[in-house]
C-alpha cells in the first residue's frame, strides 16, 4: 500500500520535472527570439492547470497515506500554484499572458519560478524514490 | 504573423555561429525525451546570445538582432583594446580646440593614434568652460518651503547634455528624444542612491521638418548589434569603424568612402548619416518580408439608435468628403466601410455599379464575409460611388430603432477583410457594446466615483478584445477606437484594442452635434488631422542602447514582441512612448552612453522606409552631477507611466503612494548626499524645484485622483492618454501654462514675420494669481480656457471678444471672434503661436459662470487646496514630515 503510494507520486513528481523543464525551455526560447510571446503563451497557458492538477493530486496523495511532513512540503507549492492561478486580472489572457510578458521583467520571474520548482520537484524525487525503496523493502 | 514570401533566407545580417549549433540542439530537446534535458538546457542557457534567429521569425530579423549585453559582454570585452581614461573631474578646464575624430578628421594622426584619440575623445568631454557654471545653477539648493515664485518665466528648455559643443550640435534633437537624467549614472548602485528613474521619452515618427534622408544602396550597420552607423561612432582609420554601442570594429564598405554631398572620396566622416542624428535610410528589398503594403483604410461605423441621436455620422461624413482628396496613399489606396448595429452592414463598391450596394449579415455569432473582393475597393477607381455613399449614409439610419451594438463581431468581420494587407481600421462607437463576442456589461457604480479608497474596474473585463488587437497586430492591422458616448462604456476594456494593436484612442464624452457644440467642433477638428496626417504601416522599432544598459519595461501603444522589439502596426506621428531602463553593467570604462531608436515601417506611397535617431549622453560617477542633469519635466512623464502601471496592476491609492514617495526618497537623498544643509526646510536643488509641483499635479489629474467624482471612462481616457502621447503634450496637460492676457504689452515681446506677439509671463496655478479685474488664459493641451474675471476692463470684452460688457458674454462662447483691433490682433496672435507646432487643436472655453466649464477651469489650478487633496504648501510640509520620519 506505502509502496502504491509512493510509486504513484514518484510518477506524478515525475511528469512535474518534466512540465517545469518544458516550461523552462520554452521560456528561454522566447528570451533568445526562437519564438514569439503569442506562441509562447499560449503553450504555456495550456500546462498550468494540468500542472496544478498534477500538484494538488501528490499534496493529495500524502495527506491522504498520513505522511505529514512531506504533505507539509508539499502544500506551500500546491497552494502558490492555485493563487497564481486565482489572481490572474480578468483581462489577461491566463497566468501567461503575452502582452505583458516582457514588461517589469516578468520573463525573468517567470524564469525564477519554473527553476525554484524545478529544484523542488527533483527534491521530491529523490525523497519519493528513497522512500518508495524503504517501502518495498519493509513489505 | 504575416507569411513570408519568400526564402527566409533574405535574414541580411550574419548570425554568430553559436546560434547555428544550438539550435539542432533545441530540435533534439523537442523531439526526444531523454533526461539528458536538464544539462542540454543548462548548456543551451549558457550560450544564448539574442542575434538574429534561424527561424524566420519575420521582423526580428529584418531589423537585425537586439544587443543582448550580458551574453556577449566575454567575447567582446577583448575588442577594446585601448585602455579608456576617466573623463576629467568637471571643474579642470581643458582647450576647447580639442575635438573629437568624428567631427574633426583628424586624417594623418588616424592610422596608429587610436589611444590618443580615446583620450581626445573623453578629454573633450570633460571640463569645457563654462560648465562648472551650468552645473552649479542647476545644483544650487532652494528652500522649496520659502522660494514663492519657482516657475520660470517662460516654459523652460529641456536641459542640455553636458557635452562638448561639436556634440552637441549633432545631437538628438530633445523633442524626439529625450533621457529622464541627461548625466547617466556609471553604475546601478549610483542610480539607486539618487532614487531617480531612468528612461527615455521617444517620440520616434514626429512631424519633421527638415529630415536628410539617404538613399544609397548600403546602408551601413554593426556587424554585432547591427546599430546603424551614426555621428557618434570613433572612425579608427579610414577603412575602419568602431560601434559607439557593442565596441566592435567594423569595416568602411567601399561604397561609404565616397560621399554623394560634397562629391569628396575618403571623408567616411563627412557623409550625412555620420553628421546627423535623425536620419531616414531608404531601405531595400532585404528589409521586406513581403511587398510594401499599400495603404488601406476601414472605417466601422455604429448606426445604433444612440448613434444616429447624437449625430457624429454627419460630421464624420462631412468630413471624410472634404479630405477624400488627402488621405494619405498613393494609386493604390484601398477604402471600405463596414455600418453595424445589432447586424452588421457592408457595402459593395464595386466599380461599374450605379450606385452602392448595402449587404447585411444578420447571423453574428458567425460572421462571414459576403463578396470578396468589393468591399475594400481601390479609391480611385470608385471614388464617385464612395462619395455616394458617404452622402447617403447619415440618411439612411434616421429611422432606426436599433438599440443593440454587435461591436465584438464587426471587429472580427474587419479583421477578416484586413488581413490579406494590413492597414488601419478606425471604429466609431458610442455605447457598450451589448451583443455578440466581446459583449460587456455595465461595471461602474456611480455612487463610487469619489471614493478614496480603491477605484475598481480600471483592467479589462474580458480578453476579447487584447487577443483580437494581438491578432491584428500579426497581420499589420492598427485600430483606432473613437469613442463617442455618454454614458459608460467600459473603455478599460475597449482601449485595449487599440492599446496593443498601435491604435490610439479618442474619447468625446457626452458628444451631441446639437447640444454639446464645443465637442462637435473638437470631434470636426480631430477627424481632420487624424485623416490627412502621416501614416506608417507594417512598422517594428528596436531600440539599442550601449552595452551595460538594458530596457526593462516599455509604455505606449504597441506589441512588445521580444525584448527589445516592437511591433506597430500602424505609426503615427501624435503618439509617443516611454521605455525604463537600468544599468546592468558598470559604465566605468565609456564616457558616453549611446541610445539608438530605429523605427522600420512602409510610407503610405508604398516605401519601405527606415527611421533612426541617436541620443548621446555623458557618463558621470558623481551623484550630483547626476542631479544636477535631471530632466524633471521626463521624469514626471516617467513617473505618470509607471504610476499608471501600478495602479492597473495593483491598486490606486498604491500608485499614489509611490509618487508621494518617488519625492521623499529623491529628495532625501539628496539631502543625504549635501553635507551640510540644514535640515530645516525643504531643501532642493534647482534642477528639481519643480519635482513636488509637478507630482502634486499628477496626483490631481483626472487619472489619478481621489476623493473628487470622476467618472470611470474619462478615467480611463486619461490614463491612456498619459501613456500614449508625447511629452509636451503630456506636460500641457499635466501642468498647465496660465497666463494673463488683458494686460499684454509689447514689452519683450516676439518679432515673428511682422506680427508682434506678446509674451507674458507665466503664472502659477493657483487662485490667488487670478484677479477679477483681469482675463486669464489657460493652455492645457487639449482644451483652452479663457477665464474673465467678473470686473474686468470692457475695452477688453469689447475688442477681444465682441460684447459690451462681463453681463452680456454668452455662457457657451467657443472661439474669439476676429476683429479688427490691436488688442484682437495681439491676442489671437499670441494664442496662434501657442498652438504653431500644435497637431491637435484645442477645444476652446470662455469661462464664464457657467458650471461645468467654471468646474474644469478651477480642478486645474494644482496649487491649490480641494476638499480632498492638499495645497501646494501642505504638500511641501507632507513631503517634509515623511523625509523626517
């Protein structure tokens, strides 16, 4: 059962390192010209409820199999995915929006934030496969 | 985007090989899946340089790569070669005779002096005569608690660059192109500690009247940053040139060694491009993605029951027929028209039919296109049965009753039928729109308009509108919005049509042809110049600064489309825009600091033009020589900008807070930085004296004021309007000029082509300068108030305006009527050299007791107490209370 969870969340974390490496690529490819801010956006527009969900579901799944201190690690990130995503202007065309995306160096937060998941994520990782062999091993 | 016609391989410009091999890099990342992603990336980040791209990424690359400095700051630091010396302290006094390379051709010392000549270079910058003096007045301190009369006399003059005289001369004209601080700071830190904000103001494709334009066949440019070559760069020898921005040596074409003008071969320095900073360059098929567009007009009109009441269709008519002739275009120009109120109307004008044919389109969730190809028709095949309909149109609407708007499908319709070309379309509208895509609904609440605390509703409500004006951009398309309504009409919203697709907005409230003639004669007025003035289509503008500069944020209208590119669809030459910079890199080692804007755009005769100004400005390490270089008036446009921005994205009582405290920091650093003053008082330097008065009066524009009922709309207008005009006008409208014209005299007065024109003094703007025995005149750019006081001498109501006395002057008068006598003559020659490089005309006011325009008048005296804003006076003691805490 510990072992299910596990394997089950270290999927999930996963398909979130592969979703922030994405995010960081395209993101770069607007910064050195490859493709436009229109282009861009809309690529990363379409990922970020699917990421969100992908966050809340390993929150979830810890909660759920009573891990508190990874649950708590987790909820910081799942919590700043939903505000970001609730605080978005009206006029905006999602959390991404290309008309504003090089303006106040939001290309650089942008940036800032998909590295600092990326980190987070590859943590998780390790701290997922690690305890997923514990499990299997306890079974 | 539009689609390239041909090869993408017609990229001009040499991309650095390091792109080539990243990018079958990228491909790799995109197609497999391998884990290697992480280290591809890292590798991929480490060599992204910003140059041109192998993906014809249409404008980018035909204007040529943005300098990005971080990325190439290794490779190229070693083409420096000559050890830079400082610029000398300002107060030692060096020959003037020692002039720069450029200017001077100093021809035989060229070939091994180039250390010589740095030296000559920044030596010659430094320490003229007469610049200790100029450094001194502007860095003298004023009591801003005790000095009554800060406004100078006449407008003042931008501040001139601390530059040598040969510079200066050649130097961007300060009506383009103008820095917030014209003494640039070498490092970030040093901007930091004197709390000023950095940019440029650019008004890019003003009205010029004198502009060289070259036609040679090569047009000369970096081979790094691709900065075209201009007054500013060191020429090493004859055949060699440095870039005044990347520091790259490149070589003289063979071509540029012989110049046109003065018929001389070997004078590289002589030729127009390197002896003026605003140039035109004639630009070849290389600079093309597609053939020059030829100009294409739309006009979307609102024929709803509201718009046939307040009848703009008539002036609207009246006026395109009288300017048909002067449309800007050539043989090509193509005319539509596209009528909508709850359906939407087109109009056949197919050359050969007797008569215009009317085409509706009822099923709007939908909309199709009818016929293709007569809808947009070539002017001068059907003009007679453009006439036609131009003549019939306000007619056939009297009776409708139509209350719906469908604007949302219109603009899809006209983005349809424009997007084979590009070109302008302008709408007309005069209520919400109510149907259809883009519908809105009503979000203002009338009993909030005074409210102190936070104004909603100043975002867009939907993003219809910015992800049509995106698409319109792509396709060259530029709309302008004139908005005619007198009731709310969520121009939040609406503006961004026009916003991001490089449109501007005009907004006439409560507009009736019958009732409200004074907007009547301000819509007839405005009509006429925004349909016979310059037009640019399919435009991209880049600017590039010197390396270790770099700009973060931009305001106007137009689609930021990379870093540093935007893309206008159309450009015009009423609007200006506003770019923030900062200092990523230290300037220590360059005593000029280079900006170069290079606009791109198709004329209306079907040219591919290229327009190009460079600003050059000293580079300076003490904090207050940089002080003493600020431009206070680019400073507060700066500061309305950003304001504006911080109030949309976050709140507005937010942004009111941050000019209050843009005040208090500047001036406590400067405090901090005098050693010995005083803290009694409010001490400023002359420079700045003007900084709290100005920001008192941004804090009461119609934009950003609390407490008094503003409605949203003209909110929202004036905050476009900030953002998007240029400077003088801005500053006009921000502070007014008020002076006292019953009492003009010829005392220093102008002799301009034999008419005397007065020049009296300007007045502060405040009551107690108003007396009533006098009549005083205000000039806020876009509106013009006559104030006549209740006892006022009758020779001036009689000869200047036509009445017998104060009792009779009707309560709407609009104009001065011509009359025949001297105090006529004087007054109406001194208002008509007010308004001499005016575009806009103003609407004009005689202020009487009439309420509304009484009202407008008195908002705008800035030094004066409201019930909800403080007094020139208790401003000052306010920023003095927030520096002591």
């Amino acid at each position: 059962m510990e072992a299910a969870v596990f394997i089950s969340s270290l999927v999930d974390c996963c398909a979130l390192i592969f979703l922030s490496v994405y995010f960081i690529i395209t993101l770069s490819d607007l910064e050195c010209d490859y493709i436009n801010a229109r282009s861009c956006c809309s690529k990363l527009n379409k990922w970020v409820i699917p990421e969100m969900i992908a966050q809340a579901l390993a929150t979830v799944l810890m909660l759920v199999s009573m891990h508190w201190f990874v649950f708590l690690l987790n909820l910081p990130v799942a919590s700043w995915d939903v505000y970001r995503y609730v605080k978005v202007p009206m006029g905006n065309m999602g959390v991404y929006d290309p008309t504003e995306i090089h303006n106040r160096g939001q290309l650089k937060s942008h940036m800032k934030e998909a590295m600092i998941k990326l980190g987070f994520h590859l943590l998780c990782f390790f701290i997922y496969l690690y305890s997923m062999i514990l499990a299997l091993i306890n079974d | 985007m539009s689609k390239p016609a041909t090869n993408s391989s017609h990229t001009p410009e040499v991309s650095s090989s390091s792109l080539s091999e990243t990018a079958p890099f990228l491909d790799f990342l995109h197609s497999r899946g391998s884990l290697g992603f992480v280290w591809m990336t890292l590798a991929v980040s480490s060599t992204t340089t910003g140059s041109a791209s192998p993906v014809p990424n249409s404008y980018e690359s035909l204007e040529g790569g943005g300098y990005s400095g971080t990325s190439l700051q290794c490779s190229l630091r070693h083409l420096n070669p000559c050890p830079q010396t400082r610029p000398l302290p300002l107060s030692r006094r060096v020959q003037p005779t020692r002039i720069p390379a450029v200017l001077a051709g100093t021809d035989t010392s060229l070939g091994f002096r180039k250390c010589v000549i740095q030296e000559e270079l920044s030596s010659a910058l430094g320490g003229l005569s007469g610049v200790s003096e100029l450094e001194a007045e502007t860095l003298r301190p004023m009591n801003l608690l005790q000095e009554r009369n800060i406004l100078p006399p006449k407008r003042a003059p931008p501040p001139e660059p601390n530059l040598s005289n040969d510079l200066r001369k050649v130097n961007c004209s300060p009506d383009t192109f103008r820095c917030t601080l014209t003494n640039i700071p070498q490092t970030q830190a040093l901007l930091n500690k004197a709390r000023l904000p950095l940019g440029l103001l650019l008004h890019p494709f003003r009205d010029l009247t004198q502009l060289p334009v070259i036609t040679s066949n090569t047009i000369v440019r970096c081979r790094s940053c691709r900065t075209y070559i201009n007054p500013f760069v060191s020429f090493l020898d004859q055949r060699r040139w440095k870039c005044n921005l990347c520091y790259r040596v490149n070589d003289v074409p063979d071509e540029f060694m012989y110049n046109p003008v003065t018929r001389s071969y070997g004078e590289p320095h002589k030729r127009p491009e390197v002896q003026n900073s605003t140039v035109e360059f004639i630009a070849s098929s290389d600079y093309m993605l597609r053939p020059p567009q030829p100009a294409v007009y739309l006009f979307l009109l609102d024929v709803s029951h509201n718009a046939v009441e307040s009848g703009y269709l008539n002036v609207f008519c009246q006026s395109l027929l009288d300017n048909l002739e002067k449309l800007p275009g050539d043989t090509r120009t193509h005319i539509g028209f596209v009528t909508f109120d709850s359906t939407v109307h087109f109009y056949n004008l197919q050359e050969g039919l007797s008569q215009p044919q009317m085409l509706v389109v009822s099923d709007i969730d939908d909309v199709f296109i009818p016929t293709h190809d007569s809808l947009l028709v070539n002017l001068k095949e059907s003009k007679e049965l453009v006439k036609d309909l131009l003549n019939a149109l306000p007619g056939m609407f009297t009776h409708t009753r139509e209350t719906q708007s469908a604007l949302g499908p219109a603009l899809q319709v006209a983005y349809k039928l424009m997007s084979p070309t590009g070109g302008r379309v302008s709408v007309f509208q005069t209520q919400l729109p109510t149907l259809g895509a883009g519908l809105l609904q009503s979000r203002e609440d009338p009993n909030l308009r005074s409210s102190t605390k936070n104004v909603q509703h100043l975002g867009p409500a939907t993003d219809f509108y910015k992800k049509l004006a995106l698409d319109c951009s792509g396709q060259q398309i530029g709309v302008d919005l004139f908005l005619l309504s007198s009731q709310y009409s969520d121009l939040a919203t609406l503006a961004c049509v026009s916003k991001y697709s490089a449109g501007g907005v005009f907004y006439y409230p409560s507009f009736h042809h019958i009732h409200n003639t004074a907007q009547r004669q301000k819509f007839q007025k405005d009509l006429q110049r925004y349909l016979t003035r310059k037009i640019g289509f399919e435009a991209v503008m880049r600017i590039r600064c010197t390396k270790g500069l770099s700009i973060h944020t931009f305001h106007g209208n137009f689609f930021v489309r990379s870093t540093d590119l935007l893309s206008l669809a159309n450009v015009n030459p009423d609007s200006g825009f506003a770019v923030q910079m900062s200092i990523e890199e230290s300037l220590a080692d360059t005593s000029l600091a280079c900006f170069q804007a290079a606009l791109l755009y198709t004329s209306s005769k079907g040219k591919r033009r290229i327009r190009v100004h460079t600003l050059c400005l000293p580079v300076v390490s003490q904090l207050s020589e940089v002080f003493a270089g600020a431009d206070i008036q680019a400073i507060s446009c700066l500061l309305a900008n950003m304001a504006i921005d911080r109030s949309i994205s976050s709140s507005l009582s937010d942004a009111r807070d941050a000019l209050v405290n843009a005040v208090v920091d500047c001036l406590t650093a400067y405090r901090a930085n005098g050693s010995n003053i005083q803290p009694s008082g409010l001490i400023a330097p002359a420079a700045l004296r003007l900084f709290p008065l100005y920001v008192l009066a941004l804090l009461k524009q119609k934009a950003l004021r609390t407490g008094t009922s503003t409605r949203l709309d003209e909110r929202v207008f004036s905050m476009c309007e900030l953002k998007s005009q240029p400077l003088q006008q801005i500053m006009h409208m921000v502070h007014p000029d008020l002076y006292r014209i019953d009492n003009m005299t010829e005392l220093a007065a102008l002799h301009l082509n034999d008419s005397v024109i007065p020049q009296p003094p300007l007045l502060q703007l405040t009551a107690e300068k108003l007396t009533r025995e006098g009549a005083f005149l205000m000039d806020c750019g876009s509106v013009m108030y006559l104030w006549v006081g209740k006892c006022c001498n009758e020779m001036f109501i009689c000869d200047v305006l036509g009445f017998p006395n104060y009792a009779s002057l009707p309560s709407n008068m609009t104009e001065i009527p011509e009359l025949q006598t001297t105090y006529s003559e004087r007054t109406r020659a001194f208002i008509s050299w007010l308004l001499e490089s005016r575009t806009f005309h103003p609407a004009f006011h005689v202020v009487k007791d009439d309420a509304s325009t009484k009202t407008s008048f008195f908002q705008h005296l800035v030094e004066d107490r409201t019930e909800s804003a403080f007094s020139y006076y208790e401003f000052l003691l306010h920023v003095q209370q927030q520096m002591s805490k």
